[in-house]
C-alpha cells in the first residue's frame, strides 16, 4: 500500500537477460527495485510473482516485454510473446500468468515502446512533441512516440530488422539474425559484433574498425528515423551503446550522412538515456498508472 493509501503500482521489465521487477507509489516514484536473470518461462515467471507478493497488494501491473509480442487487445493471443528465437519463450502468456495469480489489471507493450513513454514524458524527450528510443544490445528494438502517443500500427515497431546499406569494409559477413540474416540487428547487435570480431564492441580497441562499422549502421537508423517520421530526440540505449564514444560516433555520421537536408534539423537531437537504467521501468509503471 502506497503513502496515499492506494495500493502500489508494480512494473516488469521483461529482458531476454533479465527481468527487472519494480514497485512505486507512481510512475516517477519507485521505492523498491530487483533483478532476476530470464531463465526458462516456468522459473522465471514464479520468481516475479513471488517478489510482487512479498512486497504486499499492488493495484495494477505494467508489463514492458522483449518480443515479438501480441498487443492486439481483440486477439486470443493479446499479452503473449510471439515467435521469438529465445528459447522456451515462444507463446509465453506473459500476461495471463500475471493476472490469474495477482488479481489486477495489466498493461502490456514492448520494454522499447514503454522506454520510450518513459524518457518522453521524463527523461530526454519531455520538452520535444516527438522521441524515438532505440535499445543496442542482445537485440535491437526501437519504440516512437508522437504528439504524446505510442506508435503501433498493425503491431508494434520493429526498427532492428530494417536493412541497412552494407559498409564498404564489412560484405562478407552474412548477420545472425536467424530471420533476415544481415539486418541491422544482424548486423550490429552485441551477439553480431562478438560473432565478427570475437568480443564485445567495448572491448575492442578504440581503433579497430568495428567502432566505425557499427556506427554506421546505427547512424543509419537514426537518419531513416528522421526522413520517415521527423522525429525531434532520438536516444541510444542498451549495453553496446556504453561503448565509448559510440554515441557521438552515431551523432557524427548521422549529420554526415544527413547531409543538411532534412527542414528542422536544427531539432533532431541525439541523446542518451535521460532516465539512465530506469527508462524501461518508469515505462512499465506509466502501463501501469494508465489503466
């Protein structure tokens, strides 16, 4: 029960490394936070809900999940983790597990679609009427928000597997994106980049020609961004982009390969994280508070 004496609000930030669990008095007020490595679906799942019952009743959940997810309410498959290669995860009813045993309503959408609410309305974005949240790590996902609201569509923004323009020192390569091969998370996700190279981009030396590479697909995103939606603030987040000076890689050939062209550039920013590891779950609370 929360200061006001309204139950709490809880959140998940469903990772395909870890589970990130919260519990807050409102979407900008967490008072407890835990982590909990994503195992199978069965472990994984009990672990969470014990948590939420240890910390007492809670009024709504929020659930941000990796995907592909179902965000379809009129679907049978409404709250469930589609074909994702992870394996187990594939038709985990996120959602109708949560709700049978903690008796709340629950709001669901991708973990990028809730970060990017998050840092919209918090975080980087909360002067700007447009945000885009684009996560580099394990995958590469992306979430937009316009004029205050998510942007779905027939299901949900899926920017890690647009098809980029191969670097001119990177054709062999074939991507592991076990659907699509070289796409941009084929390309230029954590797996990708140990898959090429044999470490983490952060681990490779501050000259070696991956830094440069992965830029350039990442800068190409943001401009694709830009010429479809106009976007005002891209942000970068996710592990790989904790490389150094990755971020004002991506800003620099970003501009470059804008070429002063787009109207309005003088608005298209690109940041990290205003609300730092937070943003999934400030998100996920933002689910939750809106039901």
């Amino acid at each position: 029960m929360s200061s006001t004496g309204k139950p709490l609000l809880g959140a998940i930030e469903a990772g395909g490394t870890k589970f990130v669990l919260a519990v807050g008095h409102s979407p900008a007020h967490i008072i407890a936070r835990h982590e909990i490595p994503t195992r199978d679906p069965a472990a994984t799942l009990a672990e969470a809900n014990a948590w939420f019952e240890g910390h007492g009743a809670i009024g709504a959940l929020g659930i941000g999940s990796f995907g592909p997810v179902d965000l379809d309410r009129s679907s049978p498959e409404w709250g469930r983790i589609t074909n994702t290669p992870k394996p187990g995860w594939a038709n985990c009813d996120l959602v109708g597990y949560f709700a049978e045993r903690l008796g709340v309503p629950i709001g669901f959408d991708t973990d990028v679609n809730a970060a990017a609410l998050a840092e919209y309305t918090y975080g980087a974005g909360k002067s700007a009427a447009s945000l885009a949240y684009i996560t580099v790590g394990t995958g590469i996902g992306g979430g937009l928000v316009l004029d205050g609201k998510g942007v779905h569509g027939a299901a949900h923004p899926e920017m890690g597997h647009i098809l980029p323009r191969r670097h001119p020192d990177d054709r062999d390569f074939k991507g592991v994106c076990p659907h699509h091969g070289d796409c941009l998370e084929g390309l230029a996700s954590g797996p990708a980049i140990k898959a090429r190279w044999g470490a983490s981009l952060s681990e490779l030396p501050a000259d070696h020609e991956a830094h440069e590479i992965i830029a350039c697909y990442l800068a190409q995103l943001a401009v694709s961004l830009i010429a479809v939606t106009s976007v005002e603030i891209i942000v970068f987040g996710g592990g790989v982009m904790k490389t150094p000076a990755l971020l004002e890689r991506v800003e620099q050939l970003a501009s470059e390969l804008g070429a002063a062209y787009f109207p309005g550039k003088a608005k298209h920013k690109i940041v990290s994280p205003g609300l730092g590891q937070n943003a999934g779950l400030t998100g996920s609370l933002l689910l939750a508070a809106d039901l």
